[in-house]
C-alpha cells in the first residue's frame, strides 16, 4: 500500500515541480541546473537508511564500504551544488548596484 | 529497521520540508529573490539529513560523520576553485555523482532486502515489488553515472568533441537497452544489470556531438532526479521520493526547452539519428565562392566604427565562440564604451548560445554585465528591425536568416535572432566558415553586414577603439 502511494507522491511531486520551475526565467537557468544538483543529493538520505541498516546489522565490511560512498558522492552533491549556486547568484547584479 | 519517530511524524516533517524547497524553488522565478530561495533549499536538505540521521541512530555514528565531512570539504573546495565557463562540465560531473549514488542506495536497498526476505522477515508480497524497484534505480542510476562521466569528459576536452559513432551504433543501443531490461526482469545478479546500463550510458553519450550538449546534461539531470526518487520508493523515504521527483521534471522541461531552441528530436538525441549536412551543393541558400567578390563591393562603405558612432541604440549578440576567445571582458568594455556614450545598449541571448541552458547569462554576469541587460530571443527579436547596430561576438548558427529559408537543412525551423533585420551588423567571428550546423551563413554576405575575422579578444578591443 505504503509503496502505491509513495509512487503517487513521485508523480504528483514532478507535476507541481514542473509549474514552479516553468516560471523560472531563461536568465537563471544554469543556477537552476545547479541547484538541481544540489537536490539530486539528497539520495544521501537513502544512503543514510541503508548504511544505517548495514552498520546496526554488523553486515559484511563491503555493504558499508558502498554505504559509505554513496553518502560522500551524495553530498558532494549537496554541498556543491548549493556552493556553486550560491556563487552563481551573487553575480547576478541590477545596473547600477 | 525500527525508527526512532512514529512514522506519521517523519512524513509531517518530511512533507513540511519539500514545501520548503518549494518555496526555495519558487523564489528562484526572480533574479532579486533567488539567492534566498537557493539558501532556504539548503537548509531544508541540511535538516532533512540531521532528521534522517536522528531517526535512524546513527547521529552518534563516526563512520557517517566522517563520510558527510569527506562530501562536504571536497565540495567545497572544489564550489570555490571552479570557473564558470567549465559550469557544464561540473553540471554534468555532478549528475553523474547523483546518479552513481543513487545507484548505490538501489544495490544496498536490494541486497539488504533479499537476506531478510531470505530469512523470512520480509512480507513475500512486496518483496517483488520492493526487488524490481530498487533494479530500476539501479539502472537509471548508472546510465546517469556512465553517460555523464562521458558527457563531462567531453565539455571538458579530454574526450573526442565530435560524435563518436561505431559501426551499428543504434542496433547496439538498441540492444543494449533490451538486455538490460531482460536482465532486470529476470533478476539476473545484479553486477550483470549494472554492467548493462554502465554500457548504455556510454555507449549513448559517446555519440553526442558538442552543440547537442545542452539537451544531453539538461535530460542527464533530469535522470538524476528520477533515479534518487526511484531509490525512495525503494528504501520507502518520502522526502528522497518527493525531491527525486522534482528534480527530474525541472530537467524534463530543460529538456524540452533546449530541443525547441535547437530544432531536434529527443529521440535523436537518445538513439543517435545524426544531424543531416546539407550536401555541399544542394541546399546550400548560396554558394561561397570567387564570384562573391563582386557582392563585397555593393557592401557599406561605412567603417565599424562609424556604424558605432552614429548608432543610438546596439544590440550585441555573444555566442559560444565569445566564451571559447575567453572574450568576455573585452565585451564588458565594448559595453561600457557604448553605454558611456549615452548609446542604449542591450544584450540578445539565444536559448542556445552555450554549452548548457542559461550559459551565457552567467558567463556575462561574471563580468558584471547588469543582468537587466540581458534579453531572451523572444523578448528582443521584435526589436532588431528598429535597431541600428547589431555586434555578433562569435555566433553563426543562431543569427543565421537562412533558418527560415533553407529548407531540408538542420537548422531549418530552428528560431533564430534576426540580426540581419538591423540597419547594420558587425560581426566579430574567427572565421566565415558555417557553424556546427554546416550551412552557410547568409547573414555574412549582406550588404549591411560587416565582418571582422580573427580572434574576438582583439577584434572586439580594436572595435572598441574604434570610436
């Protein structure tokens, strides 16, 4: 049940993200796609979960070894990506500022 | 695994966090807003990654600390150091990071639900569902990782900028993509289905050529989305799902944005039909030959500098061959030069006039260009025709009038700048040879089109000096 729904929340998650994206202007673009890499790293919260699982059920070294990658990878993600974007945006000046 | 949180907690806090990125997102609909809104995404993902740590007991953890710290401190060395011309490669890089990640949550979430359904700990009914979910996550991730690793390398030149295409290309693609999807279904081990979609991912980007890069890393992170939020479903994570989501439709509409502006099907793209060159001698709208020289002379007798001087309102327009002369600067001080003289100058950007969407936007605000300068094609084509000096800095393809002449050619019914409605235009390009779209551009044999040849670092200087 709980995974029918989870699924619903994907698509209806994706539909109200396209019309909020949609307003954002060509101009900003790059910071966007940088932004959504930044986004695209919160997949460390799923790293998190599994590496929490195979730490408390002493699992072969391996599992947390890719554990372990997934959450670095992850959050190269996170941290650059709002790093970049934050750069980005301070460019970005009105004339006359 | 038992959760420190009632379940019905987690998902109130999940959900009042993605309306938080929202919001973020929102905020980023205005360049005056848009730093807040980036900064609020932050601290939403910051307190999703405390709440999940919390939830799960691992907040006392130093192995996971040390990974965050690792992610982080790489990161942010790496956020500082990067230079914004190579902003596509490091998007591209980045999606392949997201990707390989998301991958790895899948093949954890597999095996770790295998032994307990092995040992009978795990519901039979959704063991199946949970199974092929996480396969799926694994696929899409490591097409993500493989393709970018690939897209990367050649924004970054280290791989061949030109289409790679092996004999059988699309037949191989083709199989490719049904022997992963076999192999999946049949819960083949999974190294077999990983290995798969690696080669797909490969053996896709290789065969992109660099102007199509655009709509490659735009799709790419869209995949990266979607392969985080699959892994959600898998590991059962509401927020990861929501996000996943997210970022897969901002990618998806990228997509369809940069397939628009550059005229080409996204199943192009994917299963490689290659842009068409116009025979030499077939479509060409006009043969550049000897006999052009006649034409030369009907052209303006007026110097560029002139030109500039009379003109009360320019327009410039900068292509990717300005950022590729590391240009950007001398424009910023033709600009200024302009400006000075109580000229009003804006700026055209072309969809397109990058290596990824929005490029050239960040490439001139790096030079402090006023971002309200900047225009997009639709707000500024009308305007041409009213104009009186165009400057074209190292752009073909997307100011090329024979887009909507030149039927049967690649660019044809590709929108374009029309520069050439302008009373005159001065372009600055290295050469006069066609753009990456191989058909000539007729905007150069105009009589009111003037051109500067060379390296734009000193044309553009020398037209700057030259009024």
């Amino acid at each position: 049940m709980m995974q029918y729904v989870l699924i619903g929340i994907f698509a209806v998650s994706a539909i109200v993200g396209y019309l909020i994206i949609n307003n954002v202007p060509p101009l900003l673009h790059t910071p966007l796609m940088s932004g959504m890499n930044a986004l695209s790293g919160i997949t460390v919260l799923g790293a998190l979960t599994v590496t929490a699982v195979a730490l408390k059920h002493s699992s072969p070294v391996l599992s947390v070894i890719v554990g372990v990658v997934a959450i670095v990878l992850a959050m190269i993600n996170v941290a650059g990506g709002f790093g970049i974007t934050a750069r980005m945006l301070k460019m970005f000046k009105k004339e006359g500022k | 695994m038992e959760t420190l949180l009632a379940p019905v907690v987690y998902y109130v806090i999940s959900g009042v966090l993605v309306a938080g990125v929202l919001v973020g997102l929102s905020l980023m609909s205005r360049a005056s807003t848009a730093r807040a809104g980036n900064a609020i995404s932050a601290v939403c993902s910051v307190i999703a990654i405390l709440v999940t740590m919390y939830n799960y007991r691992i907040l006392s953890s130093a192995v996971i600390w040390i990974s965050i710290a690792v992610g982080v401190i790489l990161s942010l060395i790496f956020a500082a150091k990067v230079k914004m011309i190579q902003m596509p490669q490091v998007v591209a890089l980045l999606n392949g990071f997201g990707g390989l990640s998301s991958a790895l949550v899948a093949i954890l979430s597999f095996s770790q639900t295998e032994l307990l359904y092995l040992k009978e700990l795990y519901d039979p009914s959704k063991y199946l569902f949970s199974a092929y979910v996480s396969e799926v996550a694994l696929i899409i991730g490591f097409v993500t990782f493989t393709g970018s690793l690939v897209a990367a390398g050649k924004l970054h030149k280290v791989l061949p900028q030109k289409p790679v295409v092996i004999p059988g290309h699309t037949f191989i693609s083709v199989a490719l993509i049904v022997l992963t999807v076999v192999s999946a279904y049949l819960r083949a081990p999974i190294w077999i289905t990983a290995l798969l979609s690696a080669l797909f991912g490969f053996i896709f980007a290789i065969r992109v050529g660099g102007a199509d890069m655009p709509i490659t890393i735009s799709l790419l992170n869209s995949l990266s989305g979607v392969a985080g939020g699959i892994a959600g479903i898998a590991v059962g994570d509401l927020m990861l799902v929501a996000i996943g989501g997210i970022v897969g439709a901002s990618g998806l509409l990228l997509t369809r944005i940069m397939c628009k502006a550059m005229n080409r099907k996204l199943s192009g793209i994917i299963l490689g039909s290659r842009v068409k060159k116009p025979a030499a001698d077939a479509q060409a709208p006009e043969k550049p030959a000897e006999e052009e020289k006649p034409a030369e002379e009907e052209k303006t007798s007026l110097t560029p500098g002139e030109i500039l001087s009379q003109a009360q309102n320019v327009i410039i327009i900068p292509g990717y061959g300005m950022a590729l002369a590391q240009a950007q600067s001398n424009v910023k001080a033709l600009f200024d030069k302009l400006e000075e003289k109580g000229k009003t100058v804006k700026f055209a950007i072309h969809p397109v006039a990058g290596r990824m969407p929005g490029h050239m936007n960040v490439l001139l605000a790096e030079v402090d260009v006023p971002y309200d300068k900047l225009f997009e094609m639709d707000e500024i084509n009308e305007e041409f025709k009213d104009t009186d000096a165009v400057v074209v800095i190292g752009a073909s393809d997307v100011v090329n009038p024979a887009a909507n002449t030149a039927e049967g050619t690649p660019i044809y019914g590709m929108p374009v700048l029309k520069a050439g409605d302008a009373k005159y235009v001065i372009v600055c390009n290295f050469d006069d040879k066609p753009g990456y779209a191989g058909v000539p551009n007729t905007l150069y044999k105009q009589k009111n089109t003037i051109m500067l040849l060379g390296d734009a670092k000193d044309t553009v200087s020398k037209l700057t000096g030259s009024f």
